[in-house]
C-alpha cells in the first residue's frame, strides 16, 4: 500500500530566519526541520512555548542541541 502524504502547509521565511536555521548545527538543523514539518502538517511540535506578546496564537518552537 502506498501512503499518500497530505498537504503541507507552506513556510514564509522573515528576515534572516532561514540563514539562521542553516546556521544551526547539523543536528539542531535536522530536528528544526522535523518540527517545521510537524507544524505544516497540522500537528504541534514537541518542545514549544507560546509568545502573547508577539501575537495570539504564536508559538516558539524549542530545539536542543549540544552545547547551547
């Protein structure tokens, strides 16, 4: 059986926000991209906490890494 992958919702790059995320570590770099793609598709990251005071319903996504 062959699985088709729903939709994923698009991601609009700010600022600097993607030549950040390339600068990451390679395993923060891979885990950010796991929870992007969590996140467009509907699901809710693992490790986040929510920033009222740059908008309702933002969230910062958490990513770990050695050496933070």
């Amino acid at each position: 059986m062959i699985r088709v992958r729903e939709s994923l919702k698009r991601i609009v790059w700010h600022g600097d926000s993607l030549e950040r995320i390339r600068s990451f570590p390679s395993d923060a770099r891979q885990d950010a991209g796991y929870e992007l793609e969590r996140v467009q598709g509907d699901r809710e990251p693992r490790d986040w906490k929510p920033m009222s005071a740059v908008g309702s319903g933002v969230v910062e996504i958490r990513v770990h890494a050695a050496g933070e």
